[in-house]
C-alpha cells in the first residue's frame, strides 16, 4: 500500500458527499486514479470476462492510467483535482 496523503483521503470523503452522481466517464476516472492512488497493483487484477461490460469499463480505465506511467502519488493528485472540480459542477453537502 502507499502512503494516502490528507488532501486525497478528504477528496475520498467528499466524493461521497456530492450532489448529484458524475457521469459514467467521470466515475471511470474515479476509480482508476483512486485504485492507482491507493497502490492497487494491476498486474494482479483479473482481467472481466466477455459479458462483464461494467468490468471491462473500469478495467480498460484503471489500464489506460498504469499505461500512461501514472505514479501513485500524480493519481492521488489528479484525483483531488477531480474531486474539487466534479464538487463544482454537482454541488456538495459539507
């Protein structure tokens, strides 16, 4: 696991607290900086079966992250950044 730095765990937090949902490709990003963030390693990831379109999404999303050379503390980064612009755009209850 790596270290999760402060701004990130607040930005896990206040996901849960937004107004409204993200679309479908913001909630992709989500998931492939927070499992890159948090050190997930991907090379043990099963990889979805063919009917498992949901699974494919997140897979090929979480892939194009570790494929882009994304380091653990840049997805925890970036994930902050989405979170406070995605708290913008949908409203947020503190």
């Amino acid at each position: 696991m790596v270290a999760q730095s402060a701004p990130f765990q607040k930005a896990i937090t206040d996901s849960k607290k937004l107004q409204a949902k993200p679309t479908d490709e913001e909630l992709l990003q989500l998931y492939a900086l927070f499992k890159t963030g948090t050190g997930e390693d991907f090379s043990k990831a099963n990889k979805p079966g063919s009917f498992d379109f949901k699974g494919k999404y997140k897979y090929n999303a979480w892939k194009k992250v570790v494929d882009d050379k994304t380091t653990p503390e840049t997805a925890q980064k970036e994930y902050v950044d989405l979170i406070e612009k995605l708290k913008g755009d949908y409203g947020f209850q503190a």
